[in-house]
C-alpha cells in the first residue's frame, strides 16, 4: 500500500569494508571496472586490471588505509552515515533519510529497495560531489538507473544538482576556512585548495569538473578576501592528469618562498583516505622535507553542525514540491 513518504538517498564515492588487502582488492575490482572511471576498453583494460593492478595495489593501498582506519571503521563511511543520521527529522515525518556508497556497501540498489520498502514514492538522490564529474556524479545516475531495471514499482526521482558555485556552500566553506586559520598558531604564506585529480583527456572531451573546481576557488577567494591555490592530487597510471599536481605543488612551494600553507580539499564532502592519508599525512611531510616550517590541514565539512545546516539548504531546495 501506497504511504506517500519522501526518500533522501546521500551517496559518497566509497570504501574497503576493512584496511585489509583482501578487502581492498574485492573494493578496487568493482571501482576500477566502471568504465566512467578508467576510459580505456574493457578489452584491453581487463587483462591489466585483473592480471597487475589487483595483485599488486591492494597490499599498498591496504597500508594506507591502516594510517586512517578507526575504531568506528572508514572515515568516509561513518562521516556520511553521521550526516544521514543528523538529518533524519529535518524535512518532516514522511521524508526518510538513507545513505549508500557508489562502490563498496551499503550499495545503491540495496538502500534504493530499501526506501521503497518503506513506502517512498519519491526519492531525491544526493550525490555529496560539489563539483560534477563523469566519474563520479554520473556514476551514480548509472548505478540508480541500473537498480531500477530490477524494480517493477518504481519511484519518482530527482537528483541534487552540482553545488560548486552555491552561495550557501561557498559561505560555509568561507566560514569554516576562517574559523581554522584564526586556530592556527601561524599565519600561512599560502592556502592551497586540493582536488581530486581526473586524466586531463576528461576534460578535452567537454566534463565540465576542471572548470567547476576552479569555479570554486575562485569564489572562495573572494569570499575570504585572499588568493586560493588550486592542484590536483591522486594521479594515477602514467597518462597526464590535470595539473598542477598537489604533491608537485607541496614540493616546490618551499622554495618559492611559502614556508608557511595551510591546505583544504573543497572537492570532497567528508574526509576519506585521499584527504588524511595522502594529505594530511603525505602531503605534510613532503612539504616539510622540502623545507617548509609549518603546515596545517583543515579537515572537510563532514557532518559538522555547519555542514548539516549547508544540506538542510540544498536538499531543502530540491524538495519543493514534495514537502511542504
């Protein structure tokens, strides 16, 4: 029977279910296979997945995911289960608030099913992605389209937007960039804001993600009143990424007179391995060993109280209509 209840679906990227190599490598068989994320053909790319990269990365990247695992598991999973949860009750009694991971658990198609269990007619699907990207927005419209293939009672849907240029998500970030370097026993020479990386062919081919992660520092700049530094981390393979690279970055600035940087990572919604391990921890000790004094990592929005209010805003929105 029909109920009438509303759906939010918050979906991040995902992870290993533990920092284990066997579970990192079943985690990077399923990411690395979308084909939105590794644009090579299944042909040939395949082979090199299954028959190198699957015997050879899980161990490594096992490592790194050790240096941020916690008591309470994935960073990145428990942030987003935490924002899912602080905003159960934000849009009414009829309005159920979910969370899934792209790749990993708890997956789409099994948190989609359980939304229409619960008598969702309409379900608004939240990637937590400032910036669009194919390989990582899309993405998630291909594996909401592929569970509905499998359902024969299927819900209304809609997607929240890409929020790079939000002027309620540019102001928290401000706010919160303020509040962490008033904490700072420094004042940084330079604040280096670290995106994801993607090939730089994705955006000869027309994603539009290169330009929205530059849309953002350039709105935060002037939101702050200061220069924003924009690189690009987390390359991977030997084919040129879209640059300037973080770690390249970090390693120069030293010797360009910055002794002193703080750094964000605007491009990502709660703190993941890509942000603590490869910045926090790698990034830090890169700078420092190429001469840097002081450097400090401002952690993401995660579920803090400002974040909390920024996706009451923008879900909200997307909401109208539906909600009174």
């Amino acid at each position: 029977m029909r109920s009438g209840k509303v759906g939010v679906l918050i979906v991040n990227l995902g992870t290993p279910d533990a920092p284990t190599a066997s579970a990192v490598k079943r985690y990077l068989a399923e990411f690395l296979s979308d084909p939105r994320v590794v644009e090579i053909p299944q042909l040939v790319w395949q082979p090199i997945l299954r028959g190198i990269i699957l015997n050879t990365r899980p161990r490594k990247s096992a490592h790194a995911y050790a240096q941020v695992w916690t008591e309470r598991g994935s960073p990145l999973a428990f942030n987003t289960a935490d924002t899912a949860e602080a905003l159960k009750g934000a849009f009414g009694e009829r309005v159920v608030v979910d969370w899934a991971m792209r790749y990993g658990k708890p997956a789409i198609a099994d948190r989609l099913a359980a939304l229409q269990a619960a008598g969702c007619e309409r379900i608004l699907v939240a990637p937590l992605y400032p910036q669009y990207c194919g390989a990582t927005t899309a993405t998630v419209f291909d594996a909401v389209g592929h569970a509905l293939k499998a359902m024969r009672w299927q819900p209304a849907l809609r997607f929240l937007p890409p929020y790079f240029g939000d002027a309620d998500y540019i102001a928290t970030l401000a706010a919160r960039i303020r509040a962490s370097l008033a904490g700072l026993p420094f004042a940084p020479d330079r604040l280096v804001a670290s995106f994801h990386g993607m090939p730089a062919r994705t955006r000869d081919l027309g994603d539009p993600y290169y330009m929205q992660c530059n849309e953002t520092a350039r709105l935060l700049s002037a939101a702050l009143g200061q220069e924003v530094m924009v690189t690009f981390q987390s390359r991977f393979g030997r084919a040129k990424w879209l640059e300037p690279y973080t770690d390249a970055t970090l390693a120069s600035l030293s010797a360009a007179g910055a002794k002193r940087i703080a750094v964000v990572t605007p491009g990502f919604s709660a703190d993941c391995l890509e942000t603590l391990e490869e910045i926090a921890m790698r990034g830090r000790d890169i700078f420092l060993a190429q001469g840097g004094e002081a450097f400090a990592y401002f952690p993401c929005l995660n579920a803090e109280p400002d974040a909390i209010s920024l996706y009451r805003q923008l879900l909200g929105r997307e909401l109208a209509g539906w909600i009174e």
